[in-house]
C-alpha cells in the first residue's frame, strides 16, 4: 500500500517456526461470507498477483477440492457454503457417489452420501510463498532482516495517560516505532508478555504423514473428510494424512529456539486418523509411510485469528492464532492488517476476528482458554449448526437472575463466558445447567452420559425446523405478541460517558443529538459511525443524571460487542482535549425488558402511585418497582408496547418475581434471546453485524434518517456526501411463502441473476413464514436504484442449492407503521395471532 518504511524481523530464517511443514491447503468453500473474500484474495496473490510482481512462481498446484459426506445433514452443510459462495463467483459442484468415482477413482464411495467439488481449489508452497511474498515487499521499499531475535517492546504513556508503542529492542539494535504487527504465531504470546499483554491462544502439537506413492494419486484433488475429521492432500505421487483428533496433545511451553524442530508423534493419538483414511481410500492401507511431521500449532477459543490492534496498548497489532489455516488466510488477512494500521480500520467487516471480541476476563483465563480452545481443535471438522453451543468454558459469568431463571427451565446459551437466556423448557422438570466441562471423555477422562444440556442442544442439529424447540420459541413469540414477555438482557453491554464535556463528546460520536434538546428525559436511538461511513454500531443513548447531578449519556450495546464500543468511543474521544470518560457498568447492572400488550397494565399493578401511562415512547422516568430503585425506559426491540426495566444488580430478583407474579396474571411468560431475535428480525429492527456492519453505510441500509443535518460528528463528511448520491447496494427485506428454515447467507436472485445474500433470517411466527434481510446489488443492469426498480424485480432465494420463490419489501410486512410499539392494536390481528399461538 506504499507504506514504504516496513520493517519484518524475523528471528531465524524465513519459514521457520511452523511455516516450513505446514500443509499449505487452500479450500475456496468456507462458511463465512468475510473469510471467502479473505480466502480469495490470498488465492489471487498465489495465481496471478506475486508472480507478475516478481517473475517468479509461487509454488501453488491448482489440485481442486473435494469434501465428502455421509450423512444429509453434513450435505445440507456443504450445500449451503455452495451457495453463499456463488455471490464470490466461487465454481463448484455438487456430487454423486458415483460422479465421486469419475473425479477421484481411489475413494472408497459405497458409505457416501455425495460430497461438493471445488475445481479452483489448490496447495501452496510454504518456501515458494514465503520467497514471493517477500521479493514482492522488498519492490516497494520494505526490509527483511534475518538471525533478528526481538528482545523487548517498550511503550511510553502520552500527556493522556495512553500506553502507547515507542520502539523494538533486538540483538541488533533499537528501532524507534509507532507500530508493531506480533505476527509471531506460536511464539506471539512471547511477544506480548513483553508489555504485559494477553494473546489468547493455545498450542497443540499438530501432525501429518506423508505416505509411500501410491498409483494414481497424482491426478486427485485434495480432500476433506469432515465426519472422519481427517484431510487428505496429494504430493506429488503420495497422500499427505492429518486431520484433528479429539485428545490433541498440549504444548504447555514452546522453547524459543524452536525454529525448525519436530516432535515424535504419537501414534496412540494420531492412529485414529490413518485407520479412517485406509477406510476413505483403501489404497492407503496398502501404502507405507515415508514421513511424520508433528509440529506446534496455535488455536484460539473460538476457531477464529486474532487481528486488530491492541485495546490496552496503542500501535501494537494482533496477527496471529490462524488455527492452522495462516497460509490460506494469510494474503487475505495481511491485507486487511495493512488497512487497520494505516487507516485504522479493515476494509472488510473484521468483528469476528477483531481481538477486542474478548473481554479482559476471559482472555486472561488460562483454565477458560485451555478447555475452550481443545473445544475448537476437536471439532474443527464438525458441522457448523447455526444454532449450537459451545460445551467448554461454561458458567464463568453468570447474570444476576442466572438462578432463578434456572429453576425456570431456561435454556442458556453462551456468548464470550456470559450465560444469557436462550429459551425455556418449563414443563420438563430437568436441570439445564451446562455441567463441567469433560473434554469428551479425552485424556482419560470419561464423558458425561446422562447430561440434559447436551440432549437439549442436540436437538437443534438440524438444518430443517428444530421440532419441539420450534414450537417452544414460536410459543415465546406469540405469548410476546398477544400478551407479555419477560426477558433478561442484563448481559448486554452498559456504556456511560461522563463528565463535564460528556455533551460535546457525545455530539463528536454519535450519528443523532442525543442531548433531547427540549425533550425530558430521552432515550435516541442513533449510529456511531467511522470516517468512512460505515456503520460501527446502531444503539440507544438515554441522557440521564448522575447522583451528583451531572449530565451522563447511558448507551446500551450488543453484549459480544461490548469491548469493541469501548474501544471506538475511547479511540474517538482521546486526543480532543474533552473533559470526558467511558465507563463501563455491565457487571453492576440489570435490565428486564417487559415486552406486549399487557405489558403496560403489568407494570403499572406493581408501580403503584407512578403513572406509567404517561410514559411517552423513547423517554425514560425513575420510579420503584417492589420498593426497589429503577429507571423505566419506554422502549422496545421486538416491535411491541414495552418496557425496559434498569436497576442494580441486587433489585433485579425481587423486581423480576414482582413482575412476573403479577404478569402471570395476565398470561405472561418468560423469553429468551432465540425469540427475541425472531421478533425483532419479524418487525426489521437492526442486528449489528448482520443486517448492518462496519461495510454498510447508513444510505445502503436505509438509515439516513438516523444521521443529522447541519452537524459534525465522526462520519458527517462521508454521510453528507452519500445524501445527492444512488446507493450500490441496498438492505431489502425479503419473505419466502414455502416452509423451509432460512438461517442467513441464503443467494438472493432477480431476474434469474445472483444480486446479494442475505445477512440474517428466521422463521417470522407472526406471519407465519420466513424473513430475511440482505443487500441487493442490481450492477449497471439499471441506471438507479431506487425502490420502484427494487421491486419490480422477480425474486428467488436459493437455500442448499434449491432456489424458491419470494417476495421483495422496502420494510417488513408486519406491523410496517410500528403501531403496535405505540399501543394500537387490532383486534381482529390479536384474534390471528391467538390462533397461531393456539396451534403450536
């Protein structure tokens, strides 16, 4: 990007570490829409890119990709990662046993179901990359140094009291720098413990071994056996075997001077993975073996890198915990890296790799990493259910009603250690308590047998409708829609920035006044945007006091985005020369939400001589609620009356049993985040990340409403811009009559041409159908895109390949005047809806 003063210190020799043995596999079909882009950017630079910028080859062997399936659900799964990737213009193709045996004649098929075929898929030479990648670096100015050992980084706080990067010590000397990119893999946590920082990944020792040739493997693409968790990657006239076994060997300590060493590799935990490939191709079993390899490997929590720039320490870069897949995601993810440091933000929408998704405690939890990352080694392989739960590394944060929700049947889901409601199981008297963690009955343990978590969660392994977890969301919906709901959402993250300029940050951040001008006491929902435009979080901001009287800005955001908002707001309001702070209350806080027609009578039967209908949408007032202290926010996210009830965390018990003994006379129940997803996606409200991302810019998501006129804040430039403007692409809401479960990343046709994906999808109980939200991107097929064009369109949604008719909305269908949040229903629609309710 002609940085030119780039520097790469390397402590060996280039490839060193787990470089030089690693498998170099490159699979086009991923399951995340970011990852495919990343993916293939990192493939262009192998096939075109380095070798006209160096004249030499990179060593890539273009083999095609095969994965194999035995069931129809690992199928179903293939089908759908085929059809995101034809937004990506990825070729592939799904097949037969027997179309199998034409491409791959050594594979055993009489156990397969089918499998899906990537032509373009290949193998990249670990020294050929290495060599191009840094000749092509060294053409724009950027210095190589080897035999460079990094002995210390220092930093220095700035007149704020910001830790900021000052230099890097080596055994040659000192360089002055602003920035460093720990890029360092297994040994990355070396790197950090130098300025006291976390790097929250784990080591395993990871293996292969390469076979005797065997006749005809020459000419197959590589596979992946997923149900065996077992790949196998042609070379030259042998089989390379690996795989990831359920009782991966920890590395509890990598020496530094590691560079280009082996383990022994033990055949008692690697035997599983020849024993499956002799079953895949039996030509194995008649094979010897000519070499192993077992080296470190660096896996993280959750499967994914760890990218972005530290929270704790300015200009100091996370690059490392690839999962074993670095050299595939490497030219992608460099790239990315490159903007962040330059610019301060990825092109692409990053959140999922950005390190800020952990919170401090976590990523400073060596027994949660530990249990969580051997989690994500052993089911590396495993199908990605769209609704499954991790099993380690549970009940580390629990919410203030964690208990009684419990006894209550609650269904908890995970997110990033906190246990937040994921729906309830009333009538079944069982304990839903996720238990300790038993590594799969690995290492000598035993695994649970009689474990009610796990029997639940395994219901929702399905692509198809959950059955009887279907029903239990739709009845949570529908009691929402006719009657009440209660839903724990203390688990999302509670934001204050306070102090006597907190109204002049306030203005710089946010996209709305959300000082309420004449109003009292608001409640704004607006976006905090980026230079560019795009769209960094959409939230509510309630303007309220302090005890001491001082004007305060109370935002609540997306609980796994937490430590992001903490860090846009601080990146934001450093350096302005504000009397301000961010202060983070999450763990002291909780907040009810009572949701739905009935909602309002609840309330007031508890409030007692506070008026609760006087209340005005988007206004809070302070009131007691049991004798205990609240703020009551008129507010909803699913599309209903409601109410948001704030409080410490020692009310939010007998404010919770208050409520929900007087709203169990009027039929209310208890809700969960599963529905509410449903409701909200039901009614169009946002989901950061989905529907709107850092990528998306509020004219392409049609929230230009949301950004002032006339006023500077972060992005006004870029927004003023996009107001004379026709969007590229724009967020359409998409219904589909056919009963089949959408998830998201569904292909979007018009015309009989692919134009988008969708971004997020569920079953809408209300109307009883499915709903979904993506961009369309009509091209130059039309001179403007606005909404008469959009619609006049003949859509289809593709889901697993087959393609079904659907309708295009400019908002939702239900409710698209958002009357019900106001208190107006129709009778005739409750009557409807109760008739739903009564069929589930």
């Amino acid at each position: 990007m002609g940085a030119g003063r780039v520097l790469l210190l390397e402590k060996d020799m280039l490839t060193a570490g787990t470089t030089w043995h690693t498998a170099g596999l490159l699979w086009r079909l991923v399951s995340h829409d970011f990852e495919m882009e990343v993916t293939e950017h990192t493939r262009k630079l192998m096939t075109e890119v380095l070798k006209e910028e160096t004249g030499q080859e990179t060593g890539w062997v273009q083999t095609g990709g095969m994965f194999t399936a035995y069931t129809k659900e690992r199928m179903d799964s293939y089908k759908a990662m085929a059809t995101l990737g034809k937004n990506f213009g990825i070729e592939s193709h799904v097949l037969t046993p027997a179309e199998i045996s034409d491409i791959h004649p050594l594979l055993d098929v009489s156990k397969l179901t089918g499998a899906v075929y990537s032509p373009l898929d290949g193998t990249m030479d670990p020294s050929g990359t290495c060599m191009t990648y840094t000749k092509a670096a060294s053409k724009y100015g950027a210095q190589i140094v080897e035999n460079c050992p990094v002995i210390d980084v220092t930093t220095e706080e700035d007149s704020l009291g910001i830790r900021r990067v000052s230099s890097v010590v080596t055994n040659q000397g000192t360089i002055k720098t602003k920035n460093v990119i720990n890029c360092a893999g297994v040994w990355a946590p070396y790197i950090g413990q130098m300025i006291g920082i976390n790097v929250p990944q784990v080591t395993f020792r990871h293996a292969y071994v390469v076979t005797e040739a065997i006749e005809g493997v020459s000419k197959v693409p590589n596979v992946r056996d997923h149900d065996g968790s077992v790949y196998l990657k042609r070379q030259g006239d042998t089989l390379q075997v690996g795989g990831y076994e359920a009782n991966p060997v920890y590395c509890d300590k990598v020496e530094k001077d590691f560079a280009f060493g082996l383990y022994d590799l033990d055949w008692d935990v690697f035997g599983r993975h020849i024993e499956i490939a002799c079953d895949i191709v039996p030509a194995v079993g008649q094979s010897g073996i000519r070499s192993t390899v077992c080296g470190p490997e660096s896996f993280t929590p959750d499967r994914s890198p760890l990218l972005g720039e530290s929270p704790e320490v300015r200009g100091f870069f996370f690059g490392s915990g690839f999962n074993s897949g670095g050299m595939m995601l490497g030219g992608g993810a460099g790239r990315e890296i490159a903007h962040w440091v330059l610019n301060g933000k990825p092109e692409l929408n990053l959140f999922a790799w950005d390190v800020r998704r952990f919170p401090s405690h976590v990523a400073t939890n060596k027994a949660w990493l530990k249990a969580k990352s051997h989690e994500a080694y052993a089911k590396h392989y495993c199908i990605a259910y769209h609704h499954d739960q991790p099993l380690a590394g549970r009940n580390s944060r629990h919410l203030a009603l964690h208990e009684t929700l419990l006894r209550r049947g609650c269904f908890f889901e995970e997110k990033h250690g906190w246990e937040r409601p994921g729906y309830f199981v009333p009538d079944e008297k069982k304990n839903l308590s996720p238990l300790e963690y038993d590594y799969y009955g690995s290492y000598n343990g035993e695994k649970h047998e009689n474990y009610p978590y796990r029997d639940q969660l395994e219901q929702d392994y399905t692509f198809d409708y959950p059955g009887k977890v279907h029903s239990r969301i739709g009845k949570e919906c529908l009691t929402c829609r006719t009657s009440a709901c209660m839903i724990d959402t203390s688990y999302m993250g509670k934001l204050f920035i306070t102090g006597p300029d907190a109204s002049r940050a306030a203005r710089h951040i946010f996209s709305r006044d959300v000082t309420g001008g004449k109003k009292i006491r608001p409640c704004t929902y607006t976006l905090m945007l980026n230079d560019r435009g795009g769209i960094e979080s959409d939230l509510v901001v309630a303007k309220v006091e302090s005890k001491k009287g001082e004007t305060e800005y109370y935002m609540t955001v997306g609980g796994t985005t937490t430590e992001y908002c903490k860090g846009h707001l601080s990146d934001n309001l450093r350096g302005l020369g504000l009397n301000c702070n961010v202060e983070d209350r999450t763990e002291a806080m909780a907040i009810l939400s009572l949701q739905g027609p009935k909602s309002c009578a609840i309330l007031q039967n508890v409030l007692g001589k506070d008026d609760i209908t006087k209340l005005r949408f988007s206004r809070w007032m302070a009131s007691k609620i049991a004798g205990f202290p609240a703020i009551i926010m008129r507010l909803s996210f699913v599309g209903e009356l409601g109410f948001e009830i704030h409080c410490a965390n020692e009310y939010a018990k007998p404010i919770y049993e208050a409520v929900m003994e007087e709203g169990g006379k009027h039929g209310a129940c208890d809700m969960g985040y599963r529905a509410m997803e449903s409701l909200s996606t039901e009614v169009g409200f946002h989901h950061w990340g989905h529907s709107v991302r850092t990528d998306d810019t509020p004219l392409e998501a049609r929230l230009m409403h949301l950004c002032d006129q006339n006023a500077t804040y972060i992005g006004s430039d870029a927004v003023n811009k996009m107001r004379n403007q026709q969007p590229k692409k724009i967020l359409t809401c998409f219904t589909v009559d056919q009963p089949v479960q959408l998830f998201g990343h569904e292909t979007i046709w018009r015309n009989g041409k692919t134009v988008g994906y969708t971004r997020n999808a569920v079953h809408a109980y209300a109307l009883d159908k499915g709903i979904s939200f993506g961009y369309v991107d009509i091209g130059s097929d039309v001179p403007s895109l606005n909404n008469e064009v959009l619609l006049s369109g003949n859509y289809e949604i593709e889901r697993m390949g087959v393609r079904y008719p659907a309708t295009a909305h400019i908002n939702s269908p239900f409710d698209p005047e958002f009357k019900r949040m106001m208190g107006k229903y129709s009778a005739d629609e409750q009557n409807r809806l109760r008739n739903i309710l009564e069929k589930l």
